[in-house]
C-alpha cells in the first residue's frame, strides 16, 4: 500500500529513538552514580589523608583483584595493620542481626564481598609472615558520625568514625614489616588502568595535618553552622591522630606535625631565616621540607629518617627541591672521618692523625707557676674551653683579634695579662698539635670554611641548621658559605636557652642579617605540663646573649597541650641504690605503663657514666643500645647516652641518672663567675635533658 514503506520506517526510527532514550537515561543514572562516587571517595580520602603524618601508606583508587572493571577506594596500611576501606553513599542504613539494608534494600550481599576480599588479601599476604587478623574491611558511610555495626566481618562505620577506628589498633606491625606488606599490596591490588608488568608506584603524603574548606555561599545561612561543624570536626579529628601517635613508636610521633607547626612548611623566606622558641615547641621537621644538619649526630640521623617524605604539592620552596640536600653533624659534614661533600668536590681527602689530648696536655704542664692561670679560678676544663670555643671557635689568628673580642657566651671577665696567657696557651697547644701531625674538630671546621670560599660550591641549594646556638662561629660560617643569602637558602632553627657549650657567638659578627624574617613558637606539644615546670626550676634564673645579639631570659611557653604524673627524684645511697632504683623504674615504664624499650631513653653527662649505665643494664639483662650508634629507626632496646648526645631527640620516658645533687640544690655562698657560669650550663644541660621527656621524667641523684 502507499506509504507502507514509510510507515514502517518512522515506526523503526521512533524504536530507535526509545532506545535511544532508554539508553540515554540509564547513562544518566550511571553518570549520577559515578558523581556521587568521585564526591565521597574524594571526601574519604581527603578524611583519611592525616593519617599518612603518623606514618601509614593511602593506596587510592585500586583495581579489585581479578575483576577488570571494579575498583578499591582505598587501601591503608600501617602499623595499626592493613585497612581496606570501600565507601558507601548509603542512607537509611540498619542493620538486623546478621543482615544490614539500605531502606527496602538488603545489602548484606554487598558487605559479604567486601569480606570476602578482605579474605582473599590474607591469603595474598600470607607470604610476608602477616597475621589474618590484621586485615580489616570497612564499609565507610559518607557524610556520617559515631556510627559502628558489623556484618559479615566487616566493620561499618560513618567515614568521620574510620581515623579513630584505625589509630585506636596501636602500633602491632614493625616498620619493616609494614614495608613488606606494602610491597605485597601494591602487587596485590594494582593502579587502575596500570598494566601487569608496570612496577608498582605509591604516593606518600607529607606528614602534614591539613584542611580543606569550601568557601562559603554570599547570604548561605547554613555557611556559619556548616564551618561550627568544620572546626569541631578538625578538634575531633586532632584528638584521635593525637591519640593514635602517642601509641606509635617515638620515632613517628617526632615526625607528626601539629596543624600551627604545619604551617611553617610551606613558608618561603627571601634571605636567612631563623625559628625558635622554648624547648618541645618545635621540631626540625615542621620547619623544613629539607632534612637539617646538626652538631650532634644522633639527631642528625633521626632527622634524616623523619624528613625523607617528598615534599608537600603545596610547598613553595622551589628552591630547595630543586638541589640535593642531606642531613648530618655539622662535626662530621668536615671531618676528616666521614669526608664531607665540600671535601671531596674541592679535591682534598688528608686523614688527620688524632694527637689533640697528648697536646693540650703539653701545652697544660708548660704553664709556669707565676702564670695566672694558675690561679684557683682556673680549670683545666675552663681554659680548655676558652680555647676551643672561642679562640678556635671563632677562627681567631691574631691576639689583637682576641684582646679586643667581647667574648659573647662568657660571663667572667679576663683582663688583658690573662688573655695573653691564655692566647700563648693556645699558640703552645697549636704548634704542639702540628708538630704531631695532627688537628682538632675546630682545625677541620675552619679548614672546610677555607676550602669553601677559595672554591665555592653551589650543588646545594638550601643549609638547614638544628641547634643552631650550639654550633661554633667558624661552623655557621662554613655552612653560610655554601649558600650565602639566597632565597631559603639558611634556615636557624634553635634556642638559646639550651645552649649547653661555653662561649658563643652573634649572627652580626657573621655578617647573616635576619632582617624580620624569624618565626617563633610558644605552644609546647612535646612535655607534660607536669614535666616542663619541674625542669623549668634548672632555668629560671638563667640568662644568656642570643644569637641575635640580644639579652634573653628564654621564651615563653603560651600553651602545654598534656598533662601527666609528677617526675621522681630518687635520692640515692649508693651507687648499688641508684642501679637498683634505675632498673625498677625501667621495668616499672615496660610493664606496667607498656612503654616500648625503644622509647626509653637513660641519659647521662659523661660517656664513662653512661658506660656504668649500659653495663648495670645489661647484668639486668635489659637489652640496650648506645646513641652512638643510633642511626633514627625504630629499636627494640632501651636508648643511652650523654645529653649532648641526645639533643635533638624525643622518648617517651627519660631516666637522668648519675645526677649531681649540687645541681638540684640551691647554691650558698659566693661563687666565682667562672664556678656561676659553668653552673649555669651544667643546668641548662640538665634542662634540655629533662625537656627530652614527652610523658614521664626519673632523676637519680647519686651524689
């Protein structure tokens, strides 16, 4: 008929448009349910990004093994264990005994296979030695709180519930078996798209606590409520990472960040710049993406493992990503025992025989008995120091330099007549030590200063120096030369009240100008409150000239974040009392408070005191390992060593031992300024070694 053929065609045309349609709204449908995904998969991993500042690995967006279209949210492993987490835009959720449903809808089927790749993933790792149990599956609610049901195995919890779910666990992995897991996993659960023979890759996030906030709506009423919400959530949100890296090992707590320390990482300086403030303020970590030197090689190495994360995306110091950075002791950047970089790119690698102690004595017993520095108010240890800290520590090569010198750092006076003696003192001691063949630490910082300005260097883009009031002269100047004033080229990072070696210097007699570029921080997140008062009394009387050239009483603490027990003084009878109670207070933190061994540190003043120590421990049979040879991983042995040696470093508990009781007591009658001075820095040891202390502080005083 006419038109049939017409007819037939429209009527084909209009089925092509329905299905058209049909397929056009299941796209729809397809595409919200993707947008919803993006929106609370986004939001779950920006919940769960601070847990990467205390240590764990976030695997986001993984293929679900042996499914070529399913994917896994996120997949966290630390050493709380492994965390596979799957989000879920799921409302009206309850949960019957066994079953949980989604209004009218039983979803039970949904949690069981979560379950079953929780499963699947134990059988995977079963290789690394990795316990079943520390495989865990979460169903994270989005946009929901303080909800938590189980079904099938499966812990279902609002997505702001999972941080505090994950740190509550502890620490039950090593961190060499989580690095073993964590290549397990990343074979175990690929990058979508990534092809089978492409080598797995993870992203460590910084250990920055942030934020992330929608700017608010013009005339929104809700904006207000939704940023109370904000803030109460973020308080939440610290307390539980708070808790969770109390649990860790100490190591990964002196590389969280609190939120106003985070700030510092992404703060860019146009020239040198400094950062201080009281001690456990800060850590060398907050103040840098580049790892620092120090004087003390212990806290060099820790801080080397504490900032090996890359940087943040957020960071805008280009200028030290951009060149090779290290962290060492400034002693040893120079020495001729581990040849520095400076060393070695200028073409010099002499060893230096060590004759220092045989020459000092040498030029000691030369000094004649008409001399005045045999009067009583010398020490050998006194001119030693003068000798060594300002003489040397300055560079000094002229007795002019040294007569007219204000000496910063010193507080009693030398005349004229002494200096010279002291100066020909010194000249005995130089010419005795070269005819030895030999050098000191000072010859070789000063030697390395030379080599750089007669051979600049410039692979290095950025100097970050902890403890920058215990460095020498000669040594803030070496590492000044190495990037002059450049844009985030020198960091200072350090306060004079810990100063614990005589003499001393200004950044003026350097020519380094500050110019306003210093930050200070007054919040202590280190110490109990209990802690930092009673060490306080070794301070409170003290004064000191800062490196800026000003007069300082130490800066004030605004804030102490914890509270805990009093500190014990154990006033011993013998040296058999002061093991004895040494030893129970360490077994006392091990078993019944369930400190770690490799949180408690044993300090002392002396090397020959902490040899006592380690021996009294090991008879005990508690094992021990000295700060000598602490490289910053984690331990399973008590840590002990001189203050010296631990500065720059953190434990949970600290035992002082060998402490004199002097130094406790009020002083009597009417010291000289040399007995005052070397009082005051014997103090000022004891306070920084006291402030190493995070949650419980033990002196033993033997005498």
């Amino acid at each position: 008929m006419a038109g049939e053929s017409a007819g037939l065609e429209a009527r084909r045309q209009r089925g092509l448009a329905d299905a058209h349609r049909r397929q056009a709204d299941d796209a729809e449908r397809r595409a919200e349910r993707f947008e919803i995904a993006e929106r609370t998969e986004s939001e779950t991993a920006r919940i769960l990004a601070p847990l990467a500042g205390i240590g764990y690995h976030l695997l986001a967006d993984r293929r679900w093994p042996g499914s070529p279209t399913a994917q896994v949210d996120m997949v966290v492993v630390g050493r709380g264990g492994v965390f596979i987490v799957d989000t879920k835009a799921w409302r009206e959720v309850a949960v019957h005994g066994d079953r949980i449903t989604r209004g009218q809808e039983d979803v039970t089927d949904d949690i069981a296979r979560l379950a079953d790749l929780a499963y699947s993933t134990e059988a995977a790792l079963a290789d690394t030695g990795l316990a079943p149990n520390e495989v865990h599956a979460i169903a994270a609610l989005a946009g929901q709180r303080r909800m938590h049901a189980r079904v099938a195995s499966v812990d279902v919890l609002g997505v702001h519930d999972v941080i505090g779910h994950i740190t509550k666990r502890g620490a039950r992995l090593s961190v060499s078996r989580v690095d073993e897991v964590l290549a397990a996993l990343l074979r175990h659960f690929p990058v979508i798209g990534e092809q089978p023979d492409t080598p797995p890759q993870v992203i460590v996030p910084s250990p920055v606590l942030s934020r992330s906030v929608p700017p608010a709506i013009p005339g929104d009423d809700r904006a207000d409520d939704d940023d109370h919400a904000d803030e109460a959530h973020d308080d939440e949100l610290a307390e539980k990472l708070l808790d969770g890296v109390l649990e860790a090992p100490i190591e990964e707590w002196m590389a969280f960040l609190d939120p106003a320390q985070a700030k510092l990482v992404g703060c860019s300086f146009n020239g040198p710049a400094r950062i201080r403030g009281a001690a456990g303020t800060a850590r060398p970590s907050s103040a840098c993406t580049a790892p620092p030197t120090s004087r003390a090689p212990p806290a060099a190495a820790s801080c080397s493992r504490r900032t090996s994360r890359p940087s943040p995306p957020s960071s805008n110091r280009s200028s030290r990503a951009s060149r090779p950075t290290w962290s060492v002791a400034s002693t040893s950047w120079a020495s001729m025992r581990s040849p520095s970089a400076c060393w070695t790119s200028a073409g010099s690698r002499t060893a230096f025989p060590d004759g220092r102690r045989d020459a000092f004595d040498d030029a000691w017993n030369a000094i004649r008995a008409s001399s005045p520095l045999r009067s009583a108010r010398f020490t050998r240890r006194d001119l030693e120091d003068e000798v060594k800290h300002v003489i040397k520590g300055r560079g000094l090569t002229r007795f002019e330099e040294y007569a007219d010198l204000s000496r910063v750092g010193r507080k009693h006076a030398l005349p004229l007549e002494t200096r010279q003696a002291v100066w020909d003192l010194y000249e005995a001691y130089a010419t005795d030590l070269r005819k030895r063949g030999g050098t000191d630490w000072e010859d070789v910082v000063l030697m390395a200063r030379d080599a750089l300005r007669e051979r600049p260097l410039d692979r290095y883009g950025a100097v970050i120096v902890d403890e920058a009031q215990d460095l020498s002269c000669a040594m803030v100047s070496m590492l000044h030369t190495l990037v002059g004033d450049r844009q985030d080229g020198l960091t200072l990072i350090g306060d004079g009240q810990q100063t614990i070696y005589p003499g001393g210097y200004t950044l003026g007699e350097l020519g380094i100008s500050l110019a306003g570029r210093g930050v200070v921080l007054d919040v202590n997140h280190r110490n109990t409150a209990e802690v930092l008062e009673f060490a306080k009394q070794m301070v409170a009387d003290d004064q000191f000239v800062d490196i800026e050239g000003v007069d300082g009483v130490g800066d004030a603490v605004s804030a102490v974040t914890r509270s805990g027990s009093v500190p014990t003084v154990h006033r011993a009878t013998s040296s058999g009392d002061h093991d004895a109670a040494m030893i129970a207070r360490i077994r006392q933190v091990l078993h019944l408070v369930g400190t770690g061994r490799g949180d408690v540190g044993v300090l002392t003043a002396t090397n020959q005191q902490a040899d006592e120590v380690t021996a009294a421990l090991r008879v005990a049979s508690i094992p021990v390992v000295s700060l000598q040879r602490d490289d910053g991983k984690t331990v399973d042995a008590v840590k002990v060593g001189t203050i010296k040696r631990a500065k720059g470093l953190e434990f949970k508990q600290v035992l002082l031992a060998h402490v004199r009781g002097r130094l406790l007591a009020e002083q009597t009658g009417q010291p000289s300024e040399a007995d005052r001075e070397r009082r005051e820095l014997d103090r000022r040891e004891l306070y920084v070694g006291m402030t190493r202390a995070r949650d419980g502080l033990w002196v033993g005083v033997l005498r």
